[in-house]
C-alpha cells in the first residue's frame, strides 16, 4: 500500500523519511504497509504496529513501526511515552556505558533490545511513534511464546536479564548523575488500574477460581491466600516502595516473560534474546524481573528441576556483567543471599501476577493454537461440542498451571 491509499498520519510518513535519509535511502524510495495489532491492555490494543517495506532498486528493507492506537486513553498514552523514552533515552545510555567500558556492541549480549531508528512522543499533540528493526528478520523469533518454557531458553533469559540490572547497579554507583533521571522511572499503571472499574471485583473473582485450584484438605493454603486476596492492595504498594529494596534497586523491565522475549538460535540451541514490549519498565527491585518470568514462564516441572539454577544463573550473569563493567568485588557488593532475601520478601507480587494473568495466557495460548490450526486446515473447525472440549481443555491446563504455581509458592515457603 501506498501512503495515498490509507491514512497514514503525517508526523510517522516524517519519522519514515527521516530513518529513509539515515538508512541511506535517497527521496525517490517508497513504501508499502501492512497492519498488525501488538499486545492487550485490558481490552484495548497497546499499540497499532504498522509494518514497512522501504523500497529502492535493488534495496529493500523491512521496519516495525509503532504507533498509539487512535483511541487510546490517558494510560494507554502513558505506557506508550515509557516504551519511547527506554527506547530515546535509557537503551543508548546503558549502550554508551558499556561500550565506554570496552564492551563491543558485537558482543554477546550487549543488545538488550531491537534496534530503534526513531522514537518520538508529544504528549500535547497525543501522538508518538516507534520504528525499529524487524527482528524476524534477523531470524530470532517466538513460538508458541504462551507456553511454558524449557531449560535452555530459561537459562539464557535469566543470563540476559542477570546482564541487564548489572548495567543499572554500575551505573547508579559510577555516575550517579546520569542514571538519576532513571530513578524516577515510577510503575506507570499503578495508581490507574487500582482505579479501574470493576478490577477490584475482578481480582477477588481471580482469587477465588485460585483458591479452588487447592484441595478442600489444604485449608491453612486457602487461608494464606484468601488473607492475600483481602490484602493485595496494599501488598502491591509496599512491594512498589523501591526504598526498601535499596541500594539493590535497577531499572526493570516490568513485563519479563516468555512473550516479550525474542530468540535466535545457533545449531538449535537459543544463542541470543532480545526484549520488547518495554511499556512497563520501572525502578525497583530486581526480584520482581526474576519473579515474573520464573512463575508465568515456567511451569511446576520447570521449577522443581531447575529453580535453584536459575537463581544461580541469574545471579553469576548479574556478578560477571558487573566485573565487566568495573565494578569490584560484585559478589560481595550483591550476594546470593541479599537475592534471595529481595526475592522472599516480594514472592507475592508472583502471586498475584499470577492470579490475574494466567487465565489470560492460557486464553491467549488457546487461540494461537486455533489460528495455527485454521492455517493448516485452511477453514475453521465448526464441529459441534467444541466449544465443550475448549471449556475441559481451559480448565484443565488452568488446574495443573495455578496449582503448580500455589505448590512451588509454598513449598519454596514464599506465602
């Protein structure tokens, strides 16, 4: 498609011909679009992803390009001004740093993130606008990215995100200026979705189909998470409070799961990641990046064989990066025990994460596997009582999950 052909606002056709002139491109290039919508926010898209083709005999190069939906309200605009500013602001910085410190952008895990060509937000104008690299291009990729994921993908998400708080510690102790505007990176969401109508009713719904996922002998379990249920406000506001999880705090992701992760491999084996979906990054505790991937992108197998690998595998990524960096003595500046101690105090957050999310991931697992399905069948299955089967099937893949999660939660003594 042509710029004519749909309405494409004028401020992306400018980000376009700017990364055009910086990609090298002259004025005579065109482009083609596609349309894609990226992520949920409740009901209503994140963001709307256009994808461009950027054309120029004999080039062509494909971008993502990112945009706030048309519709957006106040918090959706907010999550989009975040996802600019880590693109705009923190990733270069933690790049500079790192390169400043004779770590090559070649190396392996230097990128934490796509490239990002163009990042721009008016917050009077309410428009913005992302374009970035088309990773897929560079064949990293995720499949069936709602699924619970196995030892060698984990390993490197942990080693990455291990990499990734130890630029904020360095950082926050080398040049404390400049990482000080990063300080104030606040949760975004928490005060609206507190607020939101009808999320109260919802979490207390969510608790109890939890609640019902233990056996009816379990009952000091039940009560423990029925006091969470009553509780879960102000549990979030104390594990919000990146006071007290000082001077360990870092620049989270807020987000780190399987989903908004990207992998390309290397004699099949997963060999690089970047993140994406950096809407909800924050300052705070770096317990709460391990605590998300750890119980939504695993599953109680995974946790049983591996936890306490992972754990160290995060940790030794984390002391490595900071030695890299030039910072002595990491292991006894951020020990072992100072992480398990973060992670046993904020175990909670897992919880309630949980609570709210999985129905929503077993969901979305659901229909990517019905969209895969109809791909291959090339119609859609219509076949009475299937619907029927989908219920048996969500119920059951929501019993093993939740449980398996309220199982590890309390074996671990965590709740």
């Amino acid at each position: 498609m042509k710029p004519n052909d749909i309405n494409i606002p004028q401020y992306v056709q400018d980000g376009i011909r700017k990364v055009a002139k910086t990609l090298q491109f002259s004025d005579r290039f065109t482009v083609d679009y596609d349309f894609r919508s990226d992520g949920n926010y409740g009901s209503t898209s994140v963001s709307v992803r256009y994808q461009i083709i950027l054309r120029e005999d004999p080039r062509e190069l494909t971008l993502l390009c990112k945009v706030p939906p048309p519709d957006g309200d106040d918090t959706l605009l907010a999550l989009f001004e975040r996802e600019v500013f880590i693109y705009q602001q923190l990733l270069p910085t933690f790049e500079q740093f790192q390169q400043e410190r004779d770590i090559a952008p070649t190396s392996t895990g230097f990128a934490f993130a796509p490239t990002c060509y163009y990042a721009y937000y008016d917050p009077k104008r309410r428009e913005g606008i992302l374009i970035m690299e088309d990773t897929e291009r560079r064949m990293f990729g995720n499949r069936n990215k709602y699924e619970p994921i196995d030892y060698d993908h984990g390993r490197l998400a942990m080693i990455q995100l291990g990499r990734f708080h130890a630029v904020s510690l360095i950082m926050k102790e080398q040049h404390p200026k400049v990482f000080e505007r990063f300080q104030q990176l606040e949760d975004v969401t928490k005060d609206q979705v507190m607020s939101m109508e009808g999320f109260k009713e919802t979490m207390e719904l969510s608790f109890n189909h939890a609640v019902g996922t233990l056996s009816i002998h379990e009952t000091n379990k039940k009560d423990k998470l029925i006091r969470l249920k009553d509780s879960f406000v102000e549990e979030l506001k104390t594990i919000a409070d990146s006071e007290l999880s000082e001077p360990f705090c870092v620049i989270c992701h807020g987000d780190y799961s399987k989903s908004n992760v990207m992998y390309s491999y290397n004699g099949g084996f997963p060999s690089k990641l970047v993140m994406l979906d950096w809407q909800l990054a924050k300052y705070g505790s770096p317990a709460l990046d391990f605590l998300h991937f750890m119980f939504l992108s695993t599953d109680e197998s995974f946790r049983r064989l591996h936890y306490d690998n992972m754990l160290q595998t995060y940790q030794n990524a984390l002391r490595d990066h900071m030695e890299r960096l030039g910072g002595d003595n990491a292991t006894e500046r951020f020990p072992l025990t100072t992480l398990m101690r973060l992670i046993r105090s904020q175990a909670k957050y897992a919880v309630i994460l949980a609570v709210l999310h999985i129905p929503l991931m077993i969901t979305s697992a659901g229909e990517e596997n019905d969209d895969d399905d109809d791909i291959k069948d090339g119609k859609e299955n219509k076949e009475n009582g299937t619907n029927c089967r989908e219920t048996r099937s969500y119920d059951n893949v929501y019993q093993a999950r939740m449980n398996g999660i309220l199982k590890d939660i309390f074996r671990l003594g965590y709740l």
